[in-house]
C-alpha cells in the first residue's frame, strides 16, 4: 500500500496562539500552566487535523516551543555551562535561557536553517563534552498523541546533521568527532521509543543534500549501522531536503534504513537515478508537494511520478509526501477572506497540502483514474492561472526583452564617477552617515495601527510621518552628520513595503511563517508580472530633502532581498523575477533622482543568504543576482551616488560579487567581528567607498567616543582613508531614542576627530 505521509506541520496555530502563548510566559503575564495547555491543544489539533484529513503517517515532535535543533540539543543534554545547568533534565527555563539568554548569560548563536528564512540555535560543544538523555520529549509526545488515539511517527533531528550544525568551542574536539558520544543517546531514545509503541521513526538528515567531505559521509554510514543494530523493531526513515543528493547518493542508499525521502521539488532528476539503484529493502518516500512555496500542486505531474516509482518498486515501497516539513509554509489558506478568489484558487498553505497528499496517494495506490474529477479540477485551476492576464503582462515581457547590457552598466568607471560625485555631494572625508531607519517608537506603532484602523485619517496619518521625518532630519543636522536619511518611518517591514505597492505582489492577512522562536514573518506573494503602477519612496525622500540642504539619501529594498523574503513563483525561473523586480526599483531610482534626490541607497542584506547550499551552484546565482542589481541601480547620472548596504561578516568567499555590484559605496556590519570582515576587503582591492559599521546596534549598549575611533582606527589600517565611511552595523529600527542619541553623537565626534588625522580628499 502507498503510505500517505508528512514530514512536519507548522507549529504556531491558525491564529500564532503559540506566539502569543510564549510571549505571555517570558513576560511573566501567562502561567506555565497556559503555556502547557495551549501547546497541548494545539498539538491534539495539529495531530487530529492530519489523521482527519487522511495521512497514514502524522509527525509527532515536529512541535517545539522555540526550535527543533534547541530540542535535540535538549534531548542529549548539550547545554553550555555557562547556564549552571543542574544536568539532569533540562526544565523549560533553562531551555528559554539557552535561547533567549539572561543576565550575564549570553544566548546560543543563531543562525539560518539551510537557505529559508527559519532561525535555527546552534548547538554549542565544550572541551569534555558528554551526552545524556535529558528530555524524553520524543517519547512523551508520541505517548501524549497515543493518548487520544492518534499513532504518529516521531521526527527527530539526525544524529549527524546535529552534529554538523553545530559548533565547538576552541580548543574542543570538531563536532563529527563527538558522535561516538553522541549515538547512545540517540539509541537510548530510540529504545524507549519502540517500548511506547512507535513503529516507524523519521530520522532528518538534511545536510546529506550539502557537499560533504569523504569522512562526512563515513560518519553517516557508521551512525546508521549503530542505531540499526540498536532498534532493530523499529523502521527507520532517513528524511532529506532543500536539494537533490547528487554525490551522496550511495551514502544514503547504503545506509542500512527501512526508507528514504527526497525532495523531489527541488530535486526532481534524481528520481530515475534513485529508482535504479534502491536497495531492494528499502522503501521511497517521495517529496512531490512543495513543502517551501504556496503554490497548488501540478497533481498530474506529481501522480505520474508516484506512478512511475509504485511500476518500478511496487505499492509496498512508495509513500507520498511534502518536499520538506510544512514549517516553512504558512497554516491554512481559509485564514484569507479577503484574498480574491483567483489567487485562493491557486494557492495551497500547509492544510491544503495535506489534502494534496492524501489525494496524490490514492491516485498512486488506485490508479490515477480514481481521482479523475479532482484531477480535472485542478487543471483548469491552473490553466487559468497560466492564461490570467494578471499575471501576465505583456508590457514588463517586452520591456524585459529589450533588456540590453548597458543598462547593467554604470555610465562611467568609478574612478570617474566618484570625482562628479564628491563634487556634486560637497563631502568632508570620512563622512558620515546610518543605514536608513530610525527608532519605531510605540507612537509610531500606533499612529499606524490608527490609520490601518481607520482611526486616524490619511491626511493625519501623512502629518504625522511627515513630523516624524522633521524630527530626524533636525536630529542629524544637529549632530553634523553628512548624508542624511528619512529615518523610514512609513514602512513596517523593508519587503512588505514594495510588495503593497508593486503590481503582481498580494500581500496575506493571516500567512505568518515562524522564523524563530516566537517570531513570525509574512512574506509577500509574488503570483505575477512586477511593476510599478506609481512611485513609492520619492513623496517622502522629497519631503525629507526639502528640509535641508545636506544631501538625503532615498532608501530602496533590493531585487534580490525583495525575492529572498517573498514567496516567489514558480511558473518562471527566479532570475526573470529577479529582473522584473529590478526593473520596477529602477524606474524608483530614477523618479527619486529626477525629484532631486542625490544619494540613493539599495539594500540588499538577503544577498549571501540566497547563495545555493552547493558550492557549484554559486557562480551562476551570484551572475544573475549581481545583474538584477545593477539592472535595478545603474540608471542614474555619474554624480548620482549609489549606496548599498549587507549586514552579514562572511565575505570572503563572495567579495568577487560584491565589488561587481559596483555600488558607489558598501556598509557593512562589522563592529562584532572588530573590522575582521575588512581584511578580504583589503586583501581584494576592492575599489569602491566602504562604510564598515563602527556601532553595534544589535545591542543596547552604548558605544564611548573612543571606541568608535578604535574600530575606526582599525579600519583605517586595513583600508586607505579616502575610501572610508562612517556609520552604524545597520538600521536602528528597533533601537530607541535613549540609546540611538548618545551612540550617534559619539560616532559623530569620533568621525571629525579622526578627520583631522587623514588627509583631506
Ligand atoms: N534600510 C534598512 C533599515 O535601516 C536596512 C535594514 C537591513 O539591512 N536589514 O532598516
Ligand atoms: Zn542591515
């Protein structure tokens, strides 16, 4: 029989109860006790939800209170020391603690799980690190479904992948070097797992889809033999995704597992490969639904691969599944009243894809003629979308095709542009300048919640931005500082900004995606041609000009940002999409530099997140990431200056790319790392203006005068002085007033004083 499956549910409800759940707790407004009863509630419906539908195999322990890496790091006891853990099991404040930090306790790292926009905590290992079973939350909430007569598979997280996700502490053994350790503990879940009852058990080892080293791969092989001779009951599925297996291919075939799943979403062409060379024991579970977008499901399409693997392997050794746990999708298409009833009809949230499931598995089990009509349906549902003129536009396709290089291309080599540039900005040297935001205070907050409300009138609501916008402006002319900006207090995110106001973009009441802990997003929907029915930033940047005579800079979310944190399309390949989107903030570029605006800033922050998880696939990412941001940036006159600001540190592997962005100016963030990331721009040459960030806004702290002008200094040695900005690492939305004043002023001071010592320009 072909198993209908799923791999993982969203985990914040149909309404974020979980978010408001969690929020109460920490703020000590809610009880443990609410906290228990909301998450048991929403587990019994997520659990009741997916057997209702008609799922053989419902996920248990995909639910977490915070992150699901956090929860295996609980499981086997790896918490720090640095949190006085007693060591035994790890109760819930400690668990928050480790994630959220606490005095003098600092956080575990953060950072992205693979290439989504998920937040995952990075286990940390010591010198002498040791493993014990230190919570037993696999088990009890398998038990805890039993107990309302649900049989769920239980996920846990691969004992290899934990391991390469995290990160030892200098001076300790390498991660892979602990897994010895490490296994027991996995077995001894495992055992307790197959005494409550549990039959099959999925095993995620997502980094199987990495490029790994020859003892990576061993390291598998030699995990899996141990665990299988360890529970021998117990079927085991080995769970991949976000990538085809290419080279690690035999790694996991070999592996001594009951089954195996591919995303064959993202990686489609390895099915033939994977039906040749199956092991006759093993069994496929197969990712046909797109566990990663909101489109409906090509069902044809993807009941002719079941179809295809049920002729080759037989029903007995095909199960249907998400491409990847439905985590990253958002809960449930009927949350959308108010989306048009096209765009519903080609929608699928994580509710909708179970359902998709449970279809595509009887179409494979009984013959696709079993599910004609809705077959049927679902073509005309996207026969129409394919024939919708809203999504096609033959205007953006023609403009697109006339597309030619120079439009890529700045007028004049930089050399020549920063002369016309420096003349036109009338700068000092090592001017000054921040990254686009300022604090959204509560009024702000509130002034929009009014107007979104239709409490306060549009005319009110503008007054009251437009007083916002004085505000900063008088603040950094008091300060003297150089390049100015709006302080962006009419946006609430950089994304959902553009997405409102570009055509072929909707934007979702109710889509949030968790991204960590209790934090949610709500990317944008981009279903069809962009373009830009009006301008969208000048009526501010002009205001904000018109109040001063230093230079203001426009503020534009970039081409490949907008893309990364939106879900994208998937009738045409990203690169179109990408240029599209650049064309629309070009057309923007060019209105703020026709309303008088001399320094326009494009931010691209989501640039290195976007790079593919092979190294293979890198150059021709960064080819057309690169062009769409020059499509979108080079339209503008010699003297007009582009800026573009990142806040990561890694740039090694990509300085290449950035300098062929050719911004006029790059800021960067680069305080935590105390200008370490300068060095590759050193090393590089790279010719263009820099603004290493010498504030750290990520934290509340205040930086002295003198710290400023150490990082400046350090700065100073590494690039020659009359490439150097100063500014903070990032925007200072979420800072406030109290902090952003004195450590503005500090860097101001430390910026003229520090003039004195370079050369003039
Ligand atoms: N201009 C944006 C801001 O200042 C940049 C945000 C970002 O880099 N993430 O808020
Ligand atoms: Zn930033």
């Amino acid at each position: 029989m072909v198993l209908s499956t799923n791999l993982g549910y969203p985990r914040i409800g149909p309404n974020r109860e979980l978010k408001r759940a969690l929020e109460r707790y920490w703020s000590g407004r809610g009880s443990l006790k609410e906290l228990d009863t909301t998450s048991r509630d929403l587990r019994r419906a997520r659990w009741q939800l997916q057997k209702d539908a008609g799922l053989d195999h419902v996920p248990s322990n995909d639910f977490s209170l915070y992150d699901h890496v956090l929860d295996a790091a609980a499981m086997v006891g790896a918490v720090p020391s640095r949190f006085n853990w007693a060591g035994d099991k790890v109760d819930l404040d400690t668990y928050f603690t480790m994630a959220r930090g606490a005095d003098r306790m600092a956080a575990m790292e953060m950072t992205k799980w693979f290439d989504t926009n998920y937040h995952y905590i990075v286990p940390e290992f010591e010198k002498g690190q040791k493993f014990h079973l230190a919570s037993t939350k696999p088990v009890d909430e398998f038990l805890e479904a039993k107990g309302h007569d649900i049989h769920t598979r239980p996920v846990l997280l691969g004992p290899v992948s934990f391991l390469l996700l995290g990160k030892s502490q200098s001076g300790a053994t390498e991660p892979l070097g602990l897994l010895e350790k490490l296994l027991p503990v996995y077995e001894e879940v495992l055992g307790r797992l197959a005494e409550a009852g549990a039959d099959w058990v999925q095993m995620d080892e997502p980094c199987l889809v990495l490029d790994l080293s020859d003892d990576r791969r061993a390291a598998f092989a030699t995990a899996y033999e141990s665990l299988r001779r360890s529970a021998p009951s117990l079927k085991l599925l080995v769970a991949t995704y976000f990538g085809d297996l290419r080279d690690n291919m035999e790694t996991a075939m070999r592996l001594p597992v009951n089954a195996l799943h591919l995303d064959l979403v993202r990686g489609p062409g390895q099915l033939e490969d994977a039906l040749a060379r199956l092991p006759e024991d093993m069994a496929l579970s197969m990712g046909v639904v797109d566990g990663r977008n909101v489109w409906i499901t090509d069902l044809e399409r993807a009941a002719s691969a079941l179809t295809r693997a049920v002729d080759s392997l037989g029903p007995d050794r095909v199960m249907a599944g998400p491409s990847c746990s439905l985590l990253h999708v958002p809960v449930d298409l009927d949350s959308e009243p108010d989306l048009d009833a096209d765009l519903r009809s080609w929608l699928a949230f994580a509710r909708q894809k179970v359902s998709e499931i449970v279809l595509l598995t009887r179409a494979a089990e009984s013959g696709m003629d079993s599910v004609q009509d809705e077959l049927k349906a679902h073509r005309e549902v996207l026969e129409r979308r394919e024939q919708s003129t809203r999504i096609n536009n033959p205007e953006v396709r023609k403009r697109l095709h006339a597309v030619t290089d120079d439009m890529a291309q700045r007028r004049s080599p930089f050399g020549e542009r920063i002369s016309a540039q420096l003349s036109h900005l009338n700068l000092p040297s090592l001017p000054t300048t921040t990254i686009g935001s300022f604090p959204q205070t509560p009024e702000v907050r509130k002034a929009r919640a009014q107007f979104n409300s239709g409490k306060l009138s549009r005319e009110d609501y503008e007054k009251f931005l437009e007083d916002e916008i004085a505000g900063v402006i008088r603040f950094q002319e008091d300060l003297g500082l150089d390049v100015l900006v709006h302080g962006e207090p009419e946006r609430t995110d950089m994304v959902e900004y553009f997405g409102d106001q570009l055509e072929g973009f909707a934007v979702t009441a109710n889509g949030w995606v968790q991204s960590y802990g209790s934090r949610c997003v709500r990317p944008p929907v981009i279903y069809g041609d962009v373009s830009r029915p009006h301008a969208m930033t000048t009526r501010w940047s002009k205001y904000a000009q018109s109040l001063t005579d230093k230079p203001v800079k426009g503020m534009l979310t970039g081409p490949i940002t907008i893309l990364q944190w939106s879900f994208v399309r998937d009738d045409q390949p990203r690169p179109e999409t990408a240029n599209q989107i650049a064309l629309a903030i070009r057309d923007e570029v060019l209105d703020l530099e026709a309303a008088g605006i001399r320094v326009i800033q494009i931010d691209e922050p989501a640039l290195r997140e976007g790079l593919p998880l092979r190294r293979e696939d890198w150059k021709e990412y960064l080819d057309w990431s690169v062009r769409a941001f020059r499509l979108a940036s080079s339209g503008v006159r010699d003297e007009t200056q582009i800026h573009t600001h990142m806040c990561y540190a890694e740039f090694n592997d990509i300085i290449e790319a950035i300098a062929a962005l050719d911004a006029d100016v790059i800021s960067v963030e680069a305080s935590r790392s105390q200008m370490e990331l300068l060095k590759s721009f050193a090393d590089f040459h790279y010719p263009n203006h820099i603004g290493p960030g010498v504030y750290d806004i990520h934290s509340p702290r205040v930086p002295d005068k003198d710290e400023v002008t150490q990082l400046l200094d350090y700065a100073l040695q590494v690039i020659p002085a009359d490439q150097v900005w100063v500014n903070p690492d990032c925007g200072l939305k979420t800072r406030r007033w109290e902090e952003v004043k004195p450590s503005l002023s500090n860097m101001a001071k430390a910026a003229v004083e520090m003039r004195e010592k370079v050369p003039a320009k």
